[in-house]
C-alpha cells in the first residue's frame, strides 16, 4: 500500500496539470496543504467555498498567479439528461477557468474507482465535468484548481435553480 501510494504522489508531482498548482503546494492522501496550511483545516475554519491564490508552480501563458478552490458537495444525483450523474457544488464555476483533471477529493480517501460528474451549477450545464472517486458524496470537500486568480464574490451561489426545486 505504501508503494503504491508513493508511486501516485510521484505520478502528480510530474504531471503537467499539477504545475497548474500554487508554488509550496503538498499532497497527501486526503489532504493537500500550500505554504504549510491545509485545505481541509482552512474549509473547517472559514467554510467554503474557499479560494486559495498563490503563485504558478511553472511559468504559463495564463500568467503568473493561479487559484485554488475548494468547495463543498452539495449533492449527488442522476443527471437530468438520464445519462451519468451531477454532482452539486456549493460554489459557481466557469468551465474554462477549472484545470482539466485537478479535482481532489479531500477530508478522506475515496474508496472506488474515480468516474465522471457534471458540475453543477454552471451558466452552462454540462460545461463542466470532473472527475472524482465514485463514493463521493454530499458533505465531501473538493479542490479545483483554476488556471487564473478568481474572486470569492464571482464563485458564491447567485443564480436562481428552479431544477433544484423539482422533486
């Protein structure tokens, strides 16, 4: 088990997406931490949805500064197309800004094979989709990490969802 969790922390170390992370960025099993503070203990202390900015690990045409968000499931539920399911965050993200494959389960280690979710809420639903480990469920703590700097006031819950309502 050992092993194979160094080896996973390895593969993330050399993986490109993960350059896309704040400078001083750390990862373990169900946590990550930047300039020493962990995400978990900050979501607990201040609640989400939570914006950590820091500078890029590798230089970008993004620029120099990236973001890190860490949000709370809301819910899990089949998708209103009938195909895969959504998962509902507490936090409004715009699809292009979330770095293709950086979300992170954190608070614990998810027990199943990772699949797809679409994000929800979106401006655009099925903009967004993710991939988390298939037990996530509501109460969970996600991070995402974002190509540019996004302001806590541009993430928080605004719009109106009358699918929300249904059921």
């Amino acid at each position: 088990m050992l092993m194979h969790t160094m080896g996973s922390f390895r593969r993330r170390a050399l993986d490109p997406r993960f350059a896309e992370w704040p400078v001083g960025t750390v990862f373990t099993r169900d946590d990550v931490s930047i300039l020493g503070q962990s995400l978990v203990e900050a979501a607990r202390a201040v609640g989400t949805p939570l914006v950590r900015v820091g500078e890029r690990s590798a230089p970008s045409v993004e620029g120099r500064f990236c973001c890190v968000v860490v949000t709370r499931v809301e819910a899990v539920i089949a998708a209103e197309s009938g195909v895969g399911e959504e998962v509902w965050l507490d936090a409004e993200l715009e699809a292009d800004s979330v770095v293709r494959g950086s979300a992170l389960l954190l608070g614990r280690a998810g027990t199943r094979m990772r699949r797809p979710y679409i994000v929800r809420p979106a401006l655009r639903p099925g903009d967004l989709r993710i991939a988390l480990p298939g037990d996530v469920a509501e109460g969970d703590l996600v991070a995402l990490a974002c190509r540019r700097p996004v302001a806590l006031h541009d993430i928080r819950r605004r719009a109106y969802h009358p699918e929300r309502l249904s059921g």
